[in-house]
C-alpha cells in the first residue's frame, strides 16, 4: 500500500513539474508573437513574503524582445522562464536604482556573456545624487576597473579590451517635458522625471511600431507623467500604496485615486497595476473602484509572466 502511495505521489509531483514546465514555454512562445506586448517578469515589491519577482518588464515585437524596463530581484529567472533572450535586447531602461528595480542586472549581463552579442547593449537610467549612483555609476561599480565588484568581466565596459560587444551607459538628466533619448529603426524611447521622494527616477515611454507603451516606474504622481502617457495604448502603473496612505510611503508611491486620475488625463487605452506589495494585495476591488471614479478604460492587475498586448 505504501509503494502505490509512494507512486501516487511521484505521479503527481511529475505531472505538476511537467505543466509548471509546459506554461512557461507556452509562455515564452506566445507572448508578442504577433505584434506589441509587454510581459511582466517582476509583479512585486522588495518583499520576498509577495511570493513575486521584483519590477521588471520586457517589451516584446513579433516574438522578439526589444527592450527590458527595470531588472529587480527575481526577474533574470523570469526572463529565461519568458524564453528571451539577451542577445536580441535593443536596450535596457531602469527608472530608479533601488534594490527591487536594479539587484538581477549583473546576473543578465552574465547571460548575455555566453550569448555572444555581436552589438552594442545601450543601458539608459537616471543620474545621481548624494546616495544614489548615476547610471554610469552604477554599471562602473560591477564590471568597471580597478575596483568593480564583477570586474573579471571587465572586457563588456572597458574600451580596447576584446568582447564580442560593450556596454554603453547613459547617464539621463530626465526632463520635466517628455524628451527622446534614443531613436533607432521604429523603435524610439522617451522619459520624463517623476517624483520618488529623494531618488532620482524617471518614467518611461516606448514608440514602437505604431504602439505605445508607458511605464511610470515608482513615483508619487507630481511631475508630467499623464502628458508621457498621452494616448497610450498601455500604461503600467505601480500599485504600490492603498488609497488614504500617508507619510513617507504617499511621498514615495501614487495612490489609486492618482492612478486613476493620471490614466483618466492622458486618455490610456488600457491600465496594468503591477509592483503589487503586500500592503495592496488583496485589496484589489477597493483598488479597481477608486480608478474607476477617474478612469473608465480597461484595468489589469499584472502576476509574474503575464502578457498584455499593446492592442
């Protein structure tokens, strides 16, 4: 009895391996294989008890990745998982330099090591301040000599040593009107600066092949977002605070009200709430009814993977 037990069980746990296994290549086949999607590779915050990966998004044309949004914790599995791959990213774009935006950028570039990228990989962010790095910075103090902490991958940043391609960081000011800061092709990217209490962010639109997509990163609403969202197709939000927040986490993150607002003004065609915490889940229809008061569009709430085309 005990060996059929035993069987039942190892049945069981295959069978669950196998779908787990069959979903995510599913996954990776199907997301924007036909036109413009962003898949989400990082739904959550910096809790780990969220059961999510951190922030990161990755933009996707005709079944070929374009351009990665943030690389927090987590999401270096969730690109593999996606069935991207490093070698066909245009660019990677990081709205801030917290931990839960920023912490898998090394182990992607590792990836792409043994992808052997034959072109340049441009990697745009904010500049610094007195306790955040610049992007430049920031990618210098992993691979950069003499004192990078990766800098036995010195040859991806350092000019003149061999690689088959190099980084190529950019420091962005970020502007308080949206301003285009690469163009390439039908792709086009723009930012704007947002307000994330002392942290120098930006947010983030994509042009790409008739669509449009914006990613508003952490902020707490100030600054120009709804005018960098204008007529978006999709508009990824972070619903990182409850409605009546205060204190430092309304100076830091947008409530739903705001969300709503934002979305109402810019006219988005369709709405993803992602960087869901621990202090918003489960208060998904308190969420949805204070939007929408302001925003009578479509409303997704992002898990890990999930792929919402840019229709």
């Amino acid at each position: 009895m005990s060996l059929l037990l035993s069987a039942s069980r190892a049945f069981r746990l295959l069978s669950a391996v196998l779908t787990y296994v069959f979903c995510m290549t599913t996954l990776g086949q199907t997301c924007g294989r036909q036109g413009v999607a962003v898949q989400v590779l990082g739904s959550g915050g910096p809790e780990l008890q969220d059961k999510r990966a951190s922030s990161s998004y990755l933009i996707w044309q005709d079944g070929r990745p374009r351009v990665l949004i943030d690389a927090g914790g987590g999401s270096a599995l969730r690109f593999g998982e996606s069935g991207a791959q490093m070698s066909q990213l245009d660019a990677i774009l990081f709205t801030h330099f917290h931990v839960d935006h920023s912490a898998d950028f090394s182990a992607l570039i590792k990836s792409s090591w043994f992808e052997d990228r034959n072109r340049p990989l441009p990697i745009y962010g904010p500049t610094g301040n007195d306790f955040m790095p610049s992007t430049t910075e920031f990618v210098a103090d992993f691979f950069g000599e003499p004192r990078g902490a990766y800098r036995y991958l010195s040859e991806l940043l350092v000019p003149g040593e061999p690689s088959s391609y190099k980084l190529q960081p950019h420091n962005v000011a970020g502007s308080d009107k949206p301003a285009v800061v690469f163009r390439g092709g039908d792709l086009a990217i723009s930012s704007v600066r947002v307000v994330h209490g002392p942290v120098p962010a930006l947010a983030w639109r994509i042009d790409l092949a008739g669509k449009l997509i914006v990613f508003s990163g952490d902020t707490n609403g100030e600054g120009d977002l709804a005018q960098l969202a204008a007529n978006a197709d999709l508009l990824v939000a972070h619903n990182a605070v409850p409605e009546g927040a205060t204190g430092v986490e309304r100076r830091l993150h947008m409530p739903p009200s705001v969300i709503g607002q934002i979305a109402a003004g810019a006219h988005v065609k369709q709405l993803v709430l992602s960087h869901r915490m621990l202090r918003t889940l489960g208060k998904e229809a308190e969420t949805q009814s204070e939007i929408q008061k302001r925003y009578s569009g479509l409303i997704h709430f992002a898990n890990d993977l999930d792929c919402f085309p840019a229709n």
